[in-house]
C-alpha cells in the first residue's frame, strides 16, 4: 500500500469485492463486501462500486502528505521530512 497510484487504481477498479479493504489489513470490511456482493445479488456490487470510484478518485488526487497521513499512518511532518530527503541523491 505504499504505492498510492496502484492503490487509487485497486480502489476504482476492484472495491466491489473488497480488494483495497484487504490491502488496508481491515480483513473483516473486506469479507463484509464479498458477502454483500452476492447475498444482494449484484446490487450491493453496484454500490460498492460507485464508491470505489469515488474513494479512488479523492486518493488520486490527494497528496502524498494527506495519503501517507491517512492510509500509511504517518504523522504530516515525518512525510514532509522524507520527500525532500529522497529527491535529494547524490
């Protein structure tokens, strides 16, 4: 989950089956879309996937301060820290 395009893209691609709650580690969030893909027989999956293209929009968008904050657990000024540190090779 490090890699916040590959992340963006499983959330607007896959979120109707729980794939992005898996690669978040919230193993029961994921399980809970699988479930209600199939007991609703496809209605739930229509659901799950228009805010899956929502959610993977608003991570596409964001910054990679605010993404690292929100789904890697950083605090901001530890990822203000490490980008300038990692442009930096010499």
């Amino acid at each position: 989950m490090e890699n916040k395009v590959l992340f963006g893209i499983m959330t607007l691609i896959f979120n109707c089956v729980g794939v992005p709650q898996f690669m978040k580690g919230d193993i029961g969030k994921g399980i809970l879309h699988i479930v209600l893909t199939f007991c609703t027989c496809g209605v739930g999956e229509v659901v799950l996937f228009i805010l899956g293209l929502i959610e993977g929009i608003k991570i596409l968008k964001m910054s990679d301060a605010e993404y690292g904050e929100k789904y890697l657990g950083k605090a901001p000024a530890a990822v203000a820290e490490e980008a300038p540190a990692a442009e930096v090779a010499e």
